[in-house]
C-alpha cells in the first residue's frame, strides 16, 4: 500500500498571526519534522532543518521565531531566515533557502505535501 504524500496540519484560523507550530511528515522510515508559520495571515511551512547542518532549528519545542518575530531562526548557528520565503538573509548558509513544504486548503483543513526533495 503506497503511503499518502499530504498530511492534515491546522484547521484554517487555527494558527494566530506570528504563531509557529511544530508537524511530523510521513517520509519513508523516520518521520520528517517539519513547521508551520502564520506571516501576516498568510501560512507557510518548512521542513525543520537548516541547511547549514541538518538539524532542528526550534529554540524551544515548537518556537522558531526570533525575539522580534521577523525572523526563523535556527538556535544553534543563530542563522536567520525569512518566514515567508525560506531565504537565510544572516548566518552561516547565508542565500541558501529552507525546504518548503507544499501547502493547501481544503475546506476548513490545511493539508501539507511531503516535497519531492525529501
């Protein structure tokens, strides 16, 4: 049986504007952590993992943003990225992007597709 490629994440409206919130893909094996972030009431989800090193990034369980909540930021290396875009503008994989994840809304559920790069 082939295993599905999307995941239910959030309810629409479920996630506060400068909220981030903490979700496992079903990847082959282990599954892949991965988060959503609310920009301005737009949602935008990333696999957990900087591209510096491929560790998570959360601060505290959950927690992605920095103090100002403008920025993702990876609590090892201090490597901020844009929410919105994935983009590091400071830190060490400094141009690179994080992975994004594929995100839609059906009805009142926000669904999540794995990325093809996982």
């Amino acid at each position: 049986m082939e295993q599905s490629r999307e995941v239910v994440v959030a309810a629409v409206g479920e996630l506060a504007p400068g909220t981030t919130r903490k979700f496992l893909l079903p990847t082959a094996g282990e599954p892949t952590e991965a988060f959503i972030v609310n920009v301005d009431g737009t949602l935008h989800a990333w696999v957990n993992r900087c591209r510096h090193i491929a560790i998570t990034m959360d601060w505290v369980e959950g927690r992605f943003l920095d103090d100002s909540g403008c920025y993702v930021v990876c609590a090892t290396h201090g490597a901020l990225y844009e929410p919105a875009t994935g983009h590091c503008v400071s830190g060490p994989p400094f141009g690179r992007a994080l992975i994004r994840v594929p995100l839609r809304m059906d009805g009142e559920r926000v669904i999540a597709t794995i990325p093809d790069e996982l």
